[in-house]
C-alpha cells in the first residue's frame, strides 16, 4: 500500500470490461471514456457505503472526437456530447429515484477552454470558442439542450422532483435548433 491517494488509488484503472470488451466509445482525450451506466453505480455505492450523503456532481463532461479538426458549423453540432448528457443525467435521475441524494449536476464546461494536457486544442465546452477570430463565442447544440434541462427543472413545483418519465418525456420534446450563419 501507498502512503496516499496519489501512489495508492486502490483500484485499477481499464477502458474495458471484465470479458476485454471496450465500455464505450472514446472521447477525444485518450483517457476517457463514455459509460453513463457508470455514474448511477458509483453513486449508488457512495450513497450505500456513506449513509446516503448529499450529492453534488461537478465537472462531468466529455471531449468530442476529432472537434478541433471540425469546421466550426460541423462543431456546433455536437452530438456525441448531446447523447452523453441525455444518457449520464438519465442515470443522475435514475440514481436520485434509487433513493441516493443528489443536490446538483454542474457539467463541464459551459466554454472551450485550456485544458492541462492538450492546451486549447481539446474541447470540453457546450460553447464554441473561435480562438482564430478574437475568442468569438457560437453555442453548440449540447448548449441549447442543457438549457432545456435547467429550464425544465427549474420550473418544477416546490415539491415535485424529476424522476425518469418527467426526464425522458422533456428529452423527447426537445429539437434541434436552427444555427444561425457564421
């Protein structure tokens, strides 16, 4: 055993499951991988091993495949990250329904930014940042449809809580937006 959480993690890290088959589709950082199941079982593991504490989900996001190589309309239709925040946050709702406390869900990143490893070349952001035309900023498709999700709850009654069929219902409804022209 290590002295810490850096030399002794106490698991191992793998992008594929127990038979060797991959989890998911991979991002563009060479890290990460998609598999929102992942998120409801952790957080219920949390909440069993923790006595159900409260639950507050920050920067959970993903990198696009191949983005930065996109010209900029072909980016702003970010579909891949759409499908991953209507897949994880259905997971988060299906976690809250197990009963485990989840207070809030802040994703990452409302904009294109710096990130450690891969500079500003890799794309996290749900907003496009045009670094070659003065940081010009264009909402991606995953903006519009996150907002809808913040929309949608905030207008929940004081008592009323999302659960699955709330959720899906409003991921149904949703349409893509017309883009406007660059």
């Amino acid at each position: 055993p290590g002295t810490d959480y850096s030399n002794d993690h106490r698991l191992s890290e793998s992008h594929t499951n127990a038979s060797g088959h991959v989890i998911g589709p991979r991002a563009a950082s060479d890290w990460l991988y998609v598999y929102a199941p992942g998120v409801r079982g952790i957080l219920n593991w949390i909440s069993k091993r923790y006595n159900n504490p409260p639950i507050y989900i920050f920067e959970n996001g993903v990198s696009v495949p191949n983005e930065s190589d996109m010209p900029v309309q072909q980016a702003l239709l970010d579909n891949f990250r759409v499908n991953y925040l209507k897949d994880y946050i259905a997971n988060v709702v299906a976690a809250s329904m197990d009963g485990v406390d989840i207070r809030g869900y802040f994703l990452w990143s409302l904009l294109d930014n710096f990130e450690w490893n891969s500079g500003y070349y890799i794309r996290f952001g749900i907003t496009y940042v045009d670094y070659n035309k003065n940081l010009t900023r264009y909402v991606k498709e995953s903006g519009y449809f996150y907002s809808t999700i913040i929309r949608t709850t905030t207008e929940l009654e004081d008592n009323e809580e999302m659960d699955l069929e709330k959720y899906n219902s409003m991921v149904e409804d949703y349409e893509t937006f017309q883009f406007y022209e660059i």
